[in-house]
C-alpha cells in the first residue's frame, strides 16, 4: 500500500493535536519487517501519549500505541517470513518509533515475538503490554521462590488492565489473591476473575510506617507512589514485591527497613527491552496459564475511531480490565 490509515500526533506551538490521518508508507521508520497490523489495545501509557497528561512521545509526529499484533508483508530477515503472525509489545514503538495505531508497521526483527499457537490476534492484544507485564511480574516472583504456600499475594490496581490479568494468572495458577481497587462495584467481577478477597485501595493510600503488620507472600504491583510503600511494609520475611506501574505516582516514601529487617526483595519489571527468550516464555505461560475465559471477561472490543475518546477514559480511572482494538 502507498497509504494507510493512521492516528498521528503532531506539536505545534499551542500544544499536541491528535488526528486520523492517511499516512505515506515512505514515511515508515527504519526496520527490516512490515507488518500489516489487524488489532491494537489501549494501555494507560497509551492514554498518557495520546491525551499529553505525561511526555510519553518524545518524537513528532508520532503514531501511538505500544502493541500490535498483524501479519508480516515484506521482510529482509530469515527469522520472519511474509504471511507470519507477530506480536511487538514495547521497545519505544508509540513513544520514540512510529506505533500500533495504523494499518501498517515497519519494525526491527528483533522486536517481534511469533503469535503462540493457542492465541488468536485478537487473543493477543486483550493481552497487550498490561498483560504481558502482568505474567512478567509473576515469573518474576516465581523466581524468587514465592509460591502459593507463601501466604496472600496482593494485586494492586486490580481492575485496571495489568491488574485484572494478574488475578485471573495468579488464581488460575492456586494462589490466595487479594485483589485491591477502588471500585466497589468491581467485587464481584474480580472474584469471578480469581481473587479471593476484595480490599479497598484506601487501606494503602496513606502514609504508614515503614514496618506493618505481615501479611503477603508477594505483591504484583502497577500503581507506585505510597501504595507501594504500604505494599512493602506489609510482605512477610522473604517475600517479595513485582513493581510494574506509575499510577499513583513515581516516587517510593519508604525506609530500607522491610529490606534489611524482613529481607523483601523490591523486583522491578521492565517490559519494553526485554531479552526476547524472555518475551516467547512470557507468551508460552500465557497461552497456558491464563483462562481464555476470563481473558474474554475482562476485555471489551472498540473499533478505530473509539481509541481517542478510550485513552482519556482509561486516564480517567473508567476502563476495567482490557480494551482491544479493530485497526
């Protein structure tokens, strides 16, 4: 294709402005594999690009979001071939390199994992990077021995889109998950997910002392700020915590005190330059260890003209679980 429809970002002097747009192939960036992108998702960094709340692009214009998952149309490499089904998650696309949000993608090999048998496109992105992160936070804590016979393992933001995979992951694999939100009304839905106890997000939001009572084996955390610093205060000797998000803020008030007196670990998980044997195992447990079942409860599908108006909304704290989206 000569064209293709596309949403770009552009920065004038009055501020950022967000458009659809029909976009020149020649103004592909650089990379040896086009893909023909079929479906995207909406992340709450997709949110903070295309809204301007938080300088996520730093490069206009810019094409947002940072999955996608398609078919390859051309490639210079031996490892993809035209007619393979690949899924990007990260790696700058959105941010830094022209993202998901159109009908084609030129990237680097390097960047792209092959679809696992088992998962549709559509599969994939109701994953996304919220999902691919949530099963990187519990091989994370996997791998610091934390078991289901290590006690409780809290979610925060448990209705948010790495938060509602992490139950569904974390139940289906028999742990005890205590799921935190302020959605009340989101009880219910996230028990049918997995969680076996609902607690309300303002236990965690004020200040507290550095050393509480214990009470989790481990933590999947995507919220930050004093949340996660109640988190910490709270694990049990040797547990440990997977910090993965921002959205309470980016700073951590708390003491070494849980580190040196309980022997926490603070796990961090990044999910946009991981090594891909990391990235295909991450794919090969989702396949396998979360229920498609509940991967459909908590995801909802929009088409192309719906993704402006659902990134201010999931900014808003309005979106449940994952949005996946018809490109």
């Amino acid at each position: 294709m000569s064209s293709f429809r596309a949403l770009r970002i552009d920065k004038t002097d009055a501020g950022q402005t967000v458009s659809v747009v029909d976009f020149p192939e020649s103004e592909l960036m650089e990379g040896d594999v086009v893909v023909r992108v079929s479906h995207s998702t909406v992340n709450y960094k997709d949110g903070l690009a295309i809204t301007g709340k938080s300088p996520v692009v730093r490069r206009f214009p810019m094409i947002p979001g940072i999955d996608f998952v398609g078919t390859v149309t051309a490639s210079e490499t031996d490892e993809f071939k035209p007619g393979d089904a690949v899924i990007l998650n990260g790696w700058g696309v959105g941010e830094t390199h022209l993202g998901g949000y159109a009908e084609a993608a030129r990237v680097k090999s390097d960047w792209l994992v092959p679809l696992p048998q088992g998962l549709s496109p559509a599969d994939a992105m109701a994953i996304g990077t919220a999902g691919y992160t949530s099963m990187l936070c519990v091989m994370a804590l996997e791998k610091h021995g934390v078991t289901p016979k290590s006690g409780p393992v809290l979610v925060t933001g448990a209705a948010g889109g790495v938060g509602s995979v992490a139950v569904a992951i974390l139940g289906k694999l028999g742990y005890h998950v205590v799921a935190s939100t302020g959605r009340s009304e989101e009880a219910e839905w996230l028990k049918a997910l997995g969680a076996s106890e609902i607690v309300d997000r303002a236990e965690f939001a004020s200040p507290g002392k550095p050393l509480q009572k214990e009470r989790f084996g481990g933590v999947v955390d995507s919220v930050g700020s004093v949340p996660l610093a109640n988190a910490i205060a709270q694990v049990k000797s040797g547990g440990a915590v997977a910090a993965c998000g921002l959205a309470a803020g980016m700073d951590l008030p708390t003491s070494v005190a849980p580190f040196i007196l309980r022997g926490v670990s603070l796990l961090g998980v990044n999910s946009v330059t991981v090594p891909k044997p990391i990235r295909v195992e991450a794919y090969r447990r989702l396949a396998q260890d979360l229920p498609r079942d509940k991967l459909a409860a908590i995801t909802r599908t929009i088409s192309f003209d719906e993704i402006i108006p659902t990134a201010q909304a999931i900014i808003d704290g309005k979106v449940r679980g994952r949005v996946v989206v018809e490109i």
